[in-house]
C-alpha cells in the first residue's frame, strides 16, 4: 500500500477564534482586530 | 459609527493583493455572496474608485472601522482568517460596525470581569457612548458575529465577559453568520430595501402561500394542510414544534385518473443574474408512479402570457421522510416556477408534498450528505472516531469525501472535527485527471435548516487543493492522485478504494451549538458539500489603468447641510457648510441645524446690556460702601476728629 496511515493536517491548529489567531500571530491591535488610524490621532 | 462620512458606497469596490492566499480568495468571494443574499451590500472589483478595500495577507485578521477615505484602506486577511464567519467580521468592521460589547449600553447586558484580563489587554473592553456609536434602535445581540466570546483576553481560566442572562453565556462569540440583529443592524444603517440576490422564500404558514397561484389547465390542486393521509404528519419547517402551525403544500394522489395533474405556480419572479438556485424539501408518500416535475413559465415579447418549458423530474421513491431538493436554473427573463405533480398508475396510499421553498440567484450544492439521529452519533462515537460520507464525483471528475469526528479529539474535546480528502474514483476516469489536483476548493457546510435561507446561519468552512503543496516530510504531493499518496481503505459493504491526506479543521464547530438553531431538525444533519474550480483566482486582479481623482464634491456627498444649507469645500480639503441666511435671520452649526434670527440678537444685546450695566452698578455700590467703611475705621484709628454740621 502507498501509505499506511492517513495523515490529517488541522488548518486552524486548534485555534477557534480570530482574537486568538491574532493573538498567536503576537498582533495586540486595538480590541484585537481594530486598526489604529494614526493619522487622524484617533481609534477607528 | 455615527457620521455618514464612514459609509461606503452599496456597491464596495475591492482589490485582492497578490500575496492573498487562494482558499481565502474563494472564502472572501463565499462571503461577498453571503452579503449579496441577506443585504444590499454588494461588492465589485476596484475598477479606478477613489476609494477601496484592499485585501491582503498580514499577519492575521484585522480591519479600520467604517469607510476612512484614504483612497487604499486595508483588510487583512492573514494566515488562520480563512474563514467565513472571520471574513465577514472584518468586512462588517469596514462597513463601520464596532464590536457589539462595546455599545454605550453594554453594562446592562453583559459584566466585564476586569481582574480576569490579561495584563495590558483592558483596552479590548473599550466602550462608546451613543454619541460615537449608535445601536441602530436593535437590542443588544448576544448572538452577534460582533460580539466577543467568553473567554477572550482572558489571564487564567475564569470567563472575562459574564452574560446577565446566564443562559446566554455561551451563545456570545458565535462565528458561524449573520444574525438577524447583524443583518438588521446593516440594513438600517446602509438604508436598504431589498437584497441582491435572493428571489423568493415559502414555508406555507400564510394562508396566501407566499402569492402562489394554482396553474390553468390541470385537473387537481395543490392544498395546504397541517397533515396529509398517507403521510407526512408534519410539516418540515416547525417539525411539529408550535400546536396551530405547521402547513405545506400537498398534492393527493389517492384518488383521480392516471395523468391528473397539478400546477402549483409561483409569484412572478424578475431575475437579475440568469442563474437561481431553486431549493425545497418534499415527501413523497404516493405510487413510485407518480411524478414530480419542476417546470418554469417564462415571459417575453413572443410569449406575453408565458411559455412553460420543463426543468428536470424529481426522481426518488416514496420515502418516510422529508428530502432535500436542489435544482440550478438559468433564466435570464421574468418568470414563474412551476411545481408540477403528476398521478401515475397504480394505487396510492399519499402524495406529494412540498414545504420549505427557496429561490434565490446563487449556485447550488452539489452533494447532500444526511446524518439521522446526530444527536445519538454526538453522543456515543468515541471521542477521536471519525465517521466518513459516501465518495462524491465533482462535475470535475474528481472524487472526494468527507471525514466527521462527531464527538471530537483529544486535542478539541467538545468539538466536531471536519476533513476533506480526495479519494480514488473510477480508474479510468482518475487517469485521464490533472494530478497533483489543482486549485479545487471543497467546502463543507454544516446547514443550518431554518425555512428561510436569508436566517440560516449555517456553518462552513472550504479548504483548497494547492498543487505545490508537498507532504510533510515527504517528496510527495498532498494532493496527487490517492492511489499514490493515500490508503486503501474499505467501505462497510466491502467496497475498496484509496483515500488521499485529509485537510480540515479539529473546531469546526462546538457540539453544544450544533445542538442550537436547526442544525439538527428531525433528528437529523445535513452537509452540503461541493468542489469548486478556483484556478482563476491564482492570477493577479488587475490595477484599473485611471483612478479616479479627488473630486472636492466626493467629500461633499458624506456631508448633510440642513435647512437648505450648501456643502462647499473648503482649500479643496474639507467640506464645510454655508449656511441660508435672509434678511432678518440665519442659520448656523457645522450642519445648519441652528437658527437665529435680528430679533433674537436685539433681545440678546438688550439682555447683556442690562446684565453688564445691573454688574456695574452692583460693583460701584459696593467699592462706595467698602471704601466709606475703610476710611472711617483708619480715621477712629488715628483719633481724628470727626466734624459734624450741628446746624444742619
């Protein structure tokens, strides 16, 4: 036989949420997700 | 976010970056659909507006908060954002949602454990007053796919945001879809009165079956019932959940002739994109003679009072169950569609019913894979046993198939676990493949089986075959053909064949929302699943060749002046308002919203006066008083002589 076990790859790598993969990814953006718009010195 | 200058457009003009992923590509094109189905919210490639959302692969999922007006404002959709419900959180963050705990009301709904954050991560828990942010007039949503979950930002183990309502404590941070809030909400504030792409939805509870019509020239009718001798009992969109409802369309085939038929037509229909998706579920309790044929009426200049033509024969024995149906049309003029029953020979015993139609211009699901009693297979599969579909064929040629751990992994107890893998089909067939498969994007979808499509709030997630992608380890391709990379395996009735490496995701979705909404409805779960060919988003987009150049009016367009007040630009840079002014009167405020007028400013200059002078006088008296007082106190002091006039 080619293989003798199926390998299974997990995308998310347990990872259930968006805050968690940007926390894994060591982004601390504002509440998480939100980008700081500097400009305008001001959260957006 | 309050201000009409953080709108966009209806129509959001995009730009996909080169280093975006593919599958995200596809995932973020399943989301613009999502968008065109349930809101007005429509998208398009960027082709020279001014301003757009550029999509690119950062390092992970983040976007600005309503239309900033910066020309390119960027969305990122890194690694670990692909999915769905990840994709329209950000886009939602881009049309100018905020994240729903942080409404100026959020206190009387959920209880921030501040102690129970993680050090330096308080600023997550921001919350506007309703002078930034407005809630729309809609009650705060605890499902929202804007609403935190739990646990997040959390120091240990204890939950950081705790539900007034305990039983809602889990419902928060739901990424599945849409709610009906989240919808609601987008619709309010983009002033939407139809969505894009949906046509029709009927699940027979109204008496005016949704404006469809019983058809001319047949010998039998359609009813609307509760329950149908012969079967079914129930209908299919309350599963006998709520006494008094419960109805469907029933087409009896116990008595009448051979050949009788009935035409059950709905309300004229106006598409826009010439192709639909008409879904429905049907029981068919009559003589495996009988027949159920899906027909459509179209109009046109040669055909004012409509020409049928006929779209395909619901093949299926009679089954004790409610089926799921999908059929793809391709009609470019208005039209009808026509259910159309037939009695065959023999006898029979029930009919055919209909319940739960949706039509809507989308592409069909390909394959149904049904699970009867989830629930039970939730409960006693072992934990790290994995259940697999049948083998499904893609118009491709490509067989593939899909693996469940219904009660999770050791590494994701509590979570139902989905792959994907392609596996052998036909040989011959499989020779004459493109091997390593490319670029195919298998999407498995978890419905969720509410009678309306635009409410579902299914759950899905797609993986794409990258055909450069190399086993672990290995010289091998992931996705070259199974019989070389995969596994024979054998099927329970002794059918072999090869299964490939599997992709997909461990937490796919927690068991206990499998259990909500109706994912699970008659004791059963429905995948759909369907491979895509997106070899066409593996080229760049192209650049529009002009770009539209700053217009002092665009900006002029997110600002309102009331009062018939004019929007000007002010050095080309900022809009500002002029004001109407006549001869004894004038508006002012940024927006015109204040009126004065002569008489208000003679009453003002009167009033002042008369304050300033009754100041004054007030101030002199007292200066007198204070300064005789003084004077007289120095003089006894000093022992001075204090003359008086005795003659006076």
């Amino acid at each position: 036989l080619p293989t003798s076990k199926i390998t299974e790859y997990d995308v998310d790598g347990g990872k259930e949420d968006l805050f968690e993969v940007n926390q894994a990814a060591g982004l601390d953006l504002f509440e998480g997700d939100i980008l700081f718009d500097e400009k305008e010195g001001r959260n957006s | 976010i309050i201000g009409d200058e953080y709108l966009w457009p209806t129509t959001v003009p995009y730009y996909f970056g080169d280093d975006l992923d593919i599958n995200a590509k596809g995932v973020i094109l399943k989301a613009f659909e999502q968008y065109r189905l349930k809101t007005c919210i429509d998208y398009k490639p960027w082709s020279g507006e001014k301003n757009y959302i550029s999509v690119f692969k950062g390092s992970g999922c983040f976007s600005s908060v309503g239309n900033r007006r910066v020309g390119k404002q960027q969305l990122s959709i890194g690694a670990g954002c692909d999915r769905i419900a990840t994709i329209e959180h950000e886009f939602l963050h881009a049309l100018g949602f905020w994240h729903e705990q942080s409404r100026a009301d959020r206190d009387d709904y959920v209880t921030i454990m501040w102690d129970r954050i993680e050090a330096g991560r308080e600023h997550n828990f921001n919350k506007y007053d309703d002078t930034t942010s407005s809630s729309l007039n809609v009650p705060y949503d605890y499902g929202s796919m804007m609403h935190y979950s739990k646990n997040s930002f959390r120091n240990g183990t204890e939950p950081t945001i705790v539900t007034k309502i305990p039983s809602f404590s889990d419902v928060i941070g739901q990424r599945m879809e849409f709610s009906d809030s989240d919808l609601l909400k987008l619709s309010r504030r983009y002033n939407c009165t139809r969505t894009t792409t949906f046509l029709d939805t009927c699940d027979f509870e109204l008496e005016n079956i949704c404006g469809m019509i019983q058809g001319q020239g047949d010998q039998a009718d359609w009813e609307r019932v509760s329950e149908a001798i012969g079967g079914p009992d129930m209908d299919y969109s309350n599963m006998g959940r709520c006494t008094g409802t419960g109805y469907f369309m029933h087409f009896s085939t116990i008595n009448g002739m051979e050949g009788d038929s009935a035409l059950l037509e709905s309300r004229l229909l106006y598409p826009n994109r010439n192709y639909q998706c008409l879904q429905f579920f049907y029981y068919h309790s009559g003589n495996v003679n009988d027949k159920l044929e899906i027909w459509v009426r179209e109009y046109n200049e040669a055909n004012p009072d409509g020409k049928l033509r006929m779209i395909e024969v619901v093949n299926g024995l009679p089954e004790p169950l409610w089926q799921l149906h999908h059929l793809s049309l391709a009609i470019s003029t208005k039209f009808r569609v026509v259910f159309k029953g037939t009695k065959g020979a023999g006898t029979s015993t029930g009919g055919i019913s209909l319940d739960d139609v949706n039509l809507s211009e989308t592409t069909c699901p390909e394959h149904v894979w049904r699970i009867k009693n989830f629930k039970s297979i939730m409960e006693n599969t072992p934990m790290d046993t994995i259940i697999y579909s049948p083998r499904f064929r893609s118009k491709y040629g490509y067989t593939f198939q899909m693996g469940l751990y219904p009660n999770g992994t050791s590494t994701s107890p509590g979570e139902l676990g989905a792959f994907a893998y392609l596996v052998s089909g036909d040989n011959a067939t499989d020779d004459n493949l493109t091997w390593p498969c490319p670029w195919m994007q298998i999407t498995m979808m978890l419905m969720d089986q509410h009678a309306d499509i635009r409410k579902r709030m299914s759950n899905q997630r797609s993986i794409t075959t990258d055909p450069n992608q190399k086993l672990q380890d290995s010289t091998m391709f992931t996705w070259d053909n199974p019989r070389k990379v995969g596994m024979e395996v054998e099927d329970a009735d002794g059918t072999k064949y090869f299964r490939g490496p599997g992709y997909g995701t461990s937490v796919y979705l927690t068991q206990a929302r499998a259990l909500t909404r109706d994912f699970i409805k008659g004791g059963d779960a429905i995948f759909l699943l369907t491979m895509e060919d997106i070899a066409h988003l593996v080229s760049s987009q192209p650049v529009p060749t002009t770009v539209e150049p700053t217009t002092p009016s665009n900006l002029c367009t997110s600002v309102k002046c009331e009062n018939n007040g004019v929007c000007v630009m002010d050095n080309d840079k900022i809009a500002v308002c002029r004001c109407a002014v006549g001869n004894d009167w004038w508006y002012y405020g940024d927006r015109c919203q204040y009126k004065s007028s002569n008489n208000d400013a003679m009453v003002t200059a009167v009033v002042s006066s008369v304050v300033v002078f009754a100041v004054m006088l007030v101030v002199t008296v007292v200066s007198v008083v204070c300064l005789r007082k003084k004077y007289k106190k120095k003089m006894n002091k000093t022992g001075g002589v204090t003359t008086t006039n005795m003659y006076a």
